[in-house]
C-alpha cells in the first residue's frame, strides 16, 4: 500500500517531465517544423561526411575531453583536502570553491574578455615586460575556449568528488598508512579508487557540460572556433535550417549518451575490481 502511494506521488513530477520536457525534445529533434524526418536523416549524412563539420565534431570532442581532464585533476585533489581538513575553515573554503555556480555565465565569461583581449591584462604583462613587440591574440582561439570553460566547471567536479570522498571512511588511510604506505600511495590505492565512482559522475557532467555549452564558446571562441552548440545555434536562428538544426541536436545527444554509457562501465569495472 505504501509503495502504491509512493509511486502516485512521482505521477505528477513525471508527466510534467513527460509533457514539458522528453515531448517537446522528441519532437525537435525528430520532426522539427515543416521538416520530415527523412530530411534530418539526410542532412545528417551529408554533415558526417563533410570536413568542415566534421572538424566541428572533433573540435566539440577535443575540447570537451580536455576541459574535462582539467576539471577532474584540478577539482579532486581540491575536494580531498576539503573533505579531509580538520580546520573550522573547510566550511568557507568549501563555500568558496562552489561560489562561482552562483554566478552568471555570462559574467564570469565576460571576465575572460578582460584578461585575454588584446589590451587585456595578460597581453600588458607581456608587453610591459618586453617579451612581445605586440599583445597577442589570445581571445577567438582553443585556449581561450578551455579557460573559459574549466573556470565554468571546475566548481561543479568539485562538490561532485567532494561527495564521493566525503563517504570514504577516513580510517582507511590511516590504515593504509599504518602498514607502511606513504600519504601519496594511500591516495592514489586507496581514496581515489574508492571515489572512483564519483569521478565518474563528475567527468561525465562536466564533459556533458562542455560539449552542450553555448555562452563561452560563443563569446570566446567566436564565429572561428566553432563548436556543435554554437553551430546549432546559427542553424536554429540565423539560417533557420532546421533540418540541420535537428541533426546537429541528435549528434550532440548521441555525444552526451555515448560518454554517458563509458563512463558508467568505467564506474562499474572500477567498483568491481
């Protein structure tokens, strides 16, 4: 009885879910308006077969991967001395670490106009220090885009492995310890295949992030440095392509499934082994 009333309560929660959100993606992405579903078949072979597209793919990819990479070595070790510190300031510094998810997108990505522009404060340090006759042009390139989106994300894998380490019982690296491993050995044998799990988890996030992310590429990356959000974008509202819109739409999702599932057999041959 309780069960059944149970899962009356989520019949709500999942026909709004349902109805205002799974129908309407469906319906984009396979049956955009005035577009059949044979023409988004069609427009996606011809993007899978043609270099300057599929050089998008593998720019969204490479930057995805990388971004999460950083994200997930920059953001561990963080969390691990915050779930680990004994200080009454772990708290603040915590709240600090995640602060920036309070933020707008587009604010902290406006910050990174200031930095990489052309008289921006990175191109004054080196010209000011004579390393270059000239600012460098660090706004509109891969670089700019990666910066961008770490800075966007870092916060997020933090909170996600601060969780994950959070549940591993402290003893065990004293344990560890006690019968002679050293502080990095019993991180790396002992909390980080224990957080697996939840690396995982922010990997996965932070990679569905990147690749579906549109303000930073937009705004630092610019109309060279493409990625599939920003050329979704262009097909939704400039050149009003649907077709191409909707098959752009259903690689970025395949995308996002795709690591989804490998980064879940990672998770579950990690926790096996």
């Amino acid at each position: 009885m309780r069960a059944r009333s149970t899962s009356l309560l989520l019949l709500p929660g999942l026909a709004f879910l349902l109805v205002g959100f799974l129908l309407p993606a469906a319906a984009m992405l396979f049956a955009p308006p005035g577009v059949t579903f044979l023409q988004v078949l069609e427009r996606m072979g011809a993007m899978l077969t043609d270099p300057y597209d599929l050089g998008i793919m593998w720019r969204t990819v490479r930057i995805g991967l990388v971004v999460t990479a950083l994200c997930v070595v920059l953001g561990f070790p963080i969390a691990s001395l915050l779930a680990r510190s004994q200080s009454r300031w772990a708290g603040v510094l915590l709240a600090l670490a995640i602060f920036p998810l309070l933020l707008s997108n587009v604010v902290r990505t406006f910050g990174w106009l200031v930095i990489l522009g052309s008289n921006g404060v990175i191109g004054q340090i080196l010209t000011g220090l004579g390393v270059v006759d000239d600012a460098p042009q660090l706004l509109y390139t891969e670089v700019a885009i990666v910066l961008g989106l770490v800075q966007l994300f870092l916060p997020l894998a933090i909170i996600t492995c601060y969780s994950a380490v959070a549940q591993v019982d402290p003893g065990l690296d004293e344990a560890a310890r006690g019968l002679g491993a050293s502080r990095t050995r019993a991180f790396w044998t002992v909390l980080v295949p224990l957080s697996l799990p939840g690396i995982v988890v922010a990997a996965t996030l932070v990679f569905a992030g990147s690749v579906t992310a549109y303000t930073t590429p937009y705004l630092l990356g610019g109309s060279s440095q493409r990625m599939l959000s920003t050329q979704l974008f262009s097909y939704a509202s400039v050149t009003v392509d649907w077709a191409a819109a909707s098959a752009t739409a259903i690689v970025m999702t395949v995308l996002v499934f795709l690591v989804s599932g490998l980064s879940s057999l990672v998770g579950r041959k990690g926790a096996t082994s």
